[in-house]
C-alpha cells in the first residue's frame, strides 16, 4: 500500500517522492509507504483551504454541514473494522481499544453534527449604556477560516476528529498534519469526510515530517487557528511560532489519582489497571501517580500487582490480548532507561521493567522520589507509581507539584472531602469515583499550567473555532 497527501481531492503520491515507511510496532511488518509532501504541496492546500473556505464553505447553510457530519459517522460505523485494524497495524493498539477508539470517534461526529445546527448568539442590551437608548446589538458566531490540526499517534482518529468534526460544524476548512507514525488512520478519515460530501478542497491532508512540514503550517499568514494535540516541547515551539492566530493546545500530563481510607479497592483495583496501562500508557490522560491512603496501601498493591500481572500480553491483533507493543523500540528503550534512573536512586520496580523489543512488561515502582523522571515528567509507557499518604492536605499539596494540570481522579465516599479535594486540585478536569484516565466525548477538555491551553470537547471546540462577531443597528429615526 502506498498513499500520499489529498489537495482538493487529489493525491500526491507519485514514484519520484520522498518515501517513509510505516512498520507495525508489534512484528516490524510494513503497513505501508507514505509518499511525503513537500513546502510547495503545503502551500498549495493552504491557498486551496482559502479558497474553499470564502467560495463555499463559508456560505453553506449549518443544516448541511449537519448532514455532511452525521453521514460521515454512519460511514464510520460501516468501515469500523477496517478503521480498527488499521489503527491495531499502524500503532500497535489492542483491537479492543481500537474498536472503542471508533466508536467514540463515531459519536465525535455524531456531536458534531448537532452542534452544527446550535450555534447561537446573543442579544446585547444596548440601553444599558448612557445615549445607548434606540439601538439593537446582536452577535454572530463566524467560522474563522483556515484550520491547521496537528495531531498525536496515540487516538489517531479520534483525537483528529476532535478538530476536524469542530471545525466543519462551525464552517471552517481544514488543513490537517497526522502523526508520522499513524498516517493511515488519516488518510482514510480524509477520504470518509469526502465521502460524506464534504467538498474536497475543504479538508486538505499534508502528510510530511514534523518540522518539515508542521512548523511552515503553523506559521502561515493564511492560517487563521492552530489547533495541536501533542508533547509539550513541541506544543512550545507550536505557540512560539504562531504568531497571532488562534490557538488550542492539548499536550501532556502526570496524572494522579487519589484513594482515600473510605474506599472499597476491588472495582478501583481493576480500573486503575486499564488506567495505567491501557494502549501501554501511551495516553495523556494515563494513570502516572497511584496515591493510596496508608491504611489501604498494602492491600492495594498486593492486588494491584496480582491483576497487573494477569493482563494478556501480546499481538495486539488477538481479541483477546489486553497489552502489546510501544509504539517503536525506542520510546521503549527510553522508558526502560527512565525506569532503570529511579531504581538506581532507591525506587522498587514491584512489577515488570523488563523490555523485549516493542514490548516493555507493564511495571509498577514504589518509594519513588519527587524529582525522579517517572514523577517529575510525562512518563507516556506503561509504569506506574504507587505512593503511600497520610492527610488530605499532604496529598493535595503532591498532586499539585507538577508542571502539568489536565485529569486526575478522587476516590472517596465522603462527599464533602471530594468536592473539596476537587476544587483543591490544580487541574483541567477531575473525576470522583472514577480514574484519570476516563474521557467523553461531550465534556470540556483541556490542560492547566504546562499540559495546555483551551478546551475540546465538540461544543467547547466549536467555540474555539468561531468569532464572536458584533453588529450594531443604530435606530433613532434622524438616522434611517
Ligand atoms: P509529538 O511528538 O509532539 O507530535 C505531535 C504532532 O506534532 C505530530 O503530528 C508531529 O509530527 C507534529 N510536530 C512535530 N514537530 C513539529 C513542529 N516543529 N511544528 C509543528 N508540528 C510538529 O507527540 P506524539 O508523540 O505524537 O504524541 C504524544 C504526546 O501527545 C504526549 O505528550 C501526550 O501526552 C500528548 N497528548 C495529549 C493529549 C491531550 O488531549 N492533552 C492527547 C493525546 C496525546 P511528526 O509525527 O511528523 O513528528
């Protein structure tokens, strides 16, 4: 299979191109070779976004934006197979989390088509002002233009449609930069959109390297929003670079998750097992810091060692297998190194921290230290940390010291205690009763501190992708 970039429709993937190659993470077998584009095809699907944008998309009515989307999610549901396996293929992700990947990219769509027809303004009381008397004020949510949507590897469908399902709601074009490493998943969403009848040279693909490509998008005069899902290092060159355009960034965390004295482990016990290590951590919302109250501690980790150690390791293309590869040898070899740096200092690997190739086993460590990269740092594998506290105060105070702030999760059945921890904690989102690591589809979004800047979640992006325009009518007779 060999596929390239799609500018109004058309794809870029002639023989003479710079090739790279996609490899499954768990066996090395190519999925594909992914014909690269170049600055000039970059421009290219700018001006065509551009162009798009003030012939047609701009003026098209919200009720068939609407349909366009919610046939775009019946679609999905018709190819969610061949979207799950290619997700398994290109990221080595469990073919149970890539079935589920799809169905909320399914419902994505699904919001988006309904947030398409509920875009309102506002009335302004213009008589509120002195001299205001006689006049009518309104606002209009506007679409803003050209999108740029960089995304991440790790939800290649569903993180990219949480931009463009926004995007096309609220009357935008799209130029759209996929992860290198998952570029089919894209290539494929692009085609589904038109498909759907969305016109071509509103949703463009650029398929080319980060910097290569990615940095000369954000910087585009003619790009009126970046919308990025990603690192924190590049999400700071991202920000630097875009100049003043509109910007939303998704990017990294270290989540904690807290579980007072009052809780029965059982069901937090098997939630937190697919919170650490689901798609092998490699999620932003991923289950990082464990922190137990030292009443339950040992209890807890005895059975969470016991039901971590009975996760299906293996082909991530097996119905059955809970846990498979990195998404390459290197970020494993960078993971284990992380993991061998804190046992160094004093930390205890309880369970896992062997590598095998793509595989890094799914590892637990205690008496870890505040500065050690496994706590300081987005760790994004499959390593967990369990940490004992005392008081509520002192487990405020650690899940507080971090550069990141996105989700964490409460565990308490003290009601009073949880939504005070709740607002206590500096964080984008919280959960009680429920770990970090769980996210819908409809709710807002979004880091505090280094873990971003805005909000997803489809009414929130649609938001983020309009401008709220004023238009004033002056109504004292003299003037009409
Ligand atoms: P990444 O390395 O930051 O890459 C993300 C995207 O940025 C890719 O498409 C990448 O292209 C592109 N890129 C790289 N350099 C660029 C530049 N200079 N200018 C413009 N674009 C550039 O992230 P990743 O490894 O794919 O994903 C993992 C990260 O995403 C983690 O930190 C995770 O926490 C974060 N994440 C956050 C959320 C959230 O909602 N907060 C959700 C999922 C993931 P190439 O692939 O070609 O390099």
């Amino acid at each position: 299979m060999r596929i390239g970039s799609i500018i109004n429709g058309q794809e870029y993937n002639e023989a003479n191109r710079k090739t790279l190659a996609v490899h499954n993470p768990y066996n090395q077998e190519k999925v594909a070779d992914v014909a690269l584009a170049t600055v000039n095809d970059l421009h290219q699907a700018v001006d065509q976004c551009y162009e798009t944008f003030h012939q047609t998309m701009k003026k098209m009515p919200a009720y068939q934006r609407s349909d366009i989307l919610l046939k775009a999610a019946r679609l999905l549901e018709e190819r969610k197979e061949d979207f799950a396996e290619t997700i398994v293929k290109e990221a080595g992700k469990p073919l149970k989390y890539s079935r589920g990947e799809v169905d909320r990219a399914v419902q994505v769509l699904r919001f988006a088509s309904e947030s398409a027809k509920h875009i309102y303004s506002e009335v302004i009381p213009l008589d509120a002002a002195i001299g205001g008397e006689n006049r009518l004020g309104f606002t209009k949510r506007i679409p803003l233009g050209v999108v740029a949507a960089i995304t991440p590897f790790n939800f290649p469908l569903n993180l990219s449609l949480h931009k463009i399902a926004p995007a096309i709601a609220a009357g935008n074009t799209l130029v759209f930069k996929p992860a290198e490493k998952t570029p089919i998943s894209a290539y494929m969403l692009v085609k589904l959109l038109h498909d759907a009848g969305l016109p071509k040279g509103a949703l463009n693909l650029v398929m080319g390297e980060g910097g290569e490509i990615g940095d000369p998008l954000v910087k585009h005069e003619k790009v009126h929003k970046v919308t990025f899902t990603g690192s924190l290092p590049v999400g700071k060159e991202i920000r630097k670079n875009a100049g003043f355009k509109k910007i939303t960034l998704e990017l990294g965390s270290n989540s904690p998750n807290i579980i007072f004295d009052d809780v029965d482990i059982d069901h937090v016990v098997a939630d937190l097992v697919k919170g650490a290590f689901a798609f092998s951590g490699q999620v932003c919302i991923s289950a990082q810091r464990i922190y137990v109250h030292k009443s339950l501690y040992d209890s807890f980790l005895m059975a969470y060692i016991k039901k971590t150690e009975a996760l299906v390791v293996g082909d991530p293309m097996n119905e059955e297998t809970d846990f498979g590869p990195m998404i390459n040898e290197e970020e494993a070899k960078r993971a284990k190194l992380w993991i061998d740096d804190a046992a160094s200092k004093g930390a205890t690997i309880e369970t896992g921290g062997e590598r095998r190739g793509t595989i890094l086993k799914p590892t637990i460590m205690t008496n870890v230290k505040d500065d050690m990269k496994i706590i300081a740092e987005e760790v994004f594998a499959p390593i967990v940390s369990v940490i004992p506290f005392e008081t509520e105060e002192e487990v405020v105070k650690e899940s507080n010291d971090s550069i990141y702030g996105l989700q964490a999760g409460v565990f308490t059945k003290d009601i009073n205690r949880a939504l005070r921890v709740a607002d206590q904690l500096e964080m984008g989102g919280v959960w009680i009763n429920e770990i970090s690591t769980y996210r819908q589809d409809n709710h807002p979004y979004g880091g505090v501190k280094q873990s971003g800047i805005g909000r997803e979640g489809v009414k929130y992006a649609v938001e983020d992708m309009t401008e709220e325009k004023f238009i004033g009518i002056n109504l004292n007779e003299e003037r009409s």
